[in-house]
C-alpha cells in the first residue's frame, strides 16, 4: 500500500505510522527524520536544510520533493510506504503525485487522526515537562496547532474530493488507534 498519515503535533502520527507500516511491512518514511539524519552527518543536504530548520523556516518544496522522491526509489518503497510529514503544500501533493505516476503507481489512502485538541495540548504539556522541553509552551503547542491546521485543511480536504481520505479516531490506547486504522483501510486498498 501507498499511504499518506495526516494528523496535528502530538496526535500520535509517528507512533502509528511506525506500528501500521510494520503491520503492512512497508516502511514508514518521514521527512523530518531524514533531515535529523543528514543534519547529524553533515551531509550535503543536512547543510543545506541545517539552517532554515534552526531559523523556524520551511525546506523549499524542491529541496523536500528532491529527497521524497530518492528515498521512494530505494528497494524496501517498492511494494508501498507510508508517509508521515510529507506532503505538506499543494505543490509538494503534485510533485508527489507526479512522482507515483512515473512509476505507474498512485497512492491508496490518506490517513487522518482525528484527535480532540484540548487532551493533544495537555499530552504535550506533560510530556515537555517530563523530558525538559522548556520551549513547548502553551502558547507554542497551540500556535503549532493552528498552523497544522491552516496548512493542512486543504490536503486533507484534496484528499477527500478524491476519495482518498480516511479520517480515523486518533484518541485512546495506541493499541486500539493502530487497530482502528488497519480496520478502516481495506475499504481503500
């Protein structure tokens, strides 16, 4: 399967993404850990991501297109994969849907966890606490929130124009929201 995972900061989508791609043996490949991983070798594009990330900025949509559609041709992307944090503009949806056709494929589903945002904040406070994230304030979560919100609600709303958008409920034991997913996606494959 060919799957795309939606859902706000601290809906649990990095958590599901990894337990629904192992289910469905494909990897789960995310955006932001292929940025940590070359920021921390220093490659080429960890340099060059390095410091629009540091500043709060976005990757340009080539640069993060570039490096989706490298990472699609290695061996395990073949059979599917599940993307967590890509795409996040209309334009990076065409380049990703330009990229599947080259390849005769085209995606089977887009996962939305839909999450109640007032426990998605109280989660987030705890955990910033608990780890020591001075700078996951209130005010930063609920900002973070907003701008997924902003950016996202056309994806999402895309998506489900083209039937491709399975919104899920992202509350409750991680157990129960994997299950819930795995259940909601034979519909569409």
């Amino acid at each position: 399967m060919r799957l795309i995972i939606l859902g706000p900061p601290g809906a649990g989508k990095g958590t599901q993404a990894a337990r629904i791609a192992d289910r469905l043996g494909i990897p789960a490949i995310s955006t932001g850990d292929i940025f940590r991983a070359n920021i921390k070798e220093q490659t080429e594009l960890g340099r060059r991501v390095q410091g629009i990330l540091a500043s709060g900025g976005y990757v340009p949509d080539e640069v993060t297109n570039e490096i989706v559609a490298d990472r699609l041709t290695w061996d395990d992307a073949a059979d599917g994969f599940l993307l967590d944090g890509y795409p996040r503009t209309a334009g990076q949806v065409d380049a990703l849907d330009a990229m599947l056709a080259q390849h005769g494929h085209a995606l089977d589903a887009v996962l939305e966890l839909e999450v109640d945002e007032e426990a998605i904040v109280e989660r987030l406070l705890k955990r910033a606490e608990t780890e020591g994230r001075a700078d996951d304030t209130e005010e930063v979560i609920r900002e973070r929130q907003a701008i997924y919100r902003k950016e996202t609600a056309p994806l999402a709303e895309h998506y489900g124009l083209v039937g491709l958008l399975v919104k899920v409920d992202g509350m409750g034991a991680v157990d129960a929201v994997t299950d819930r997913v795995i259940a909601a996606l034979p519909q569409h494959g």
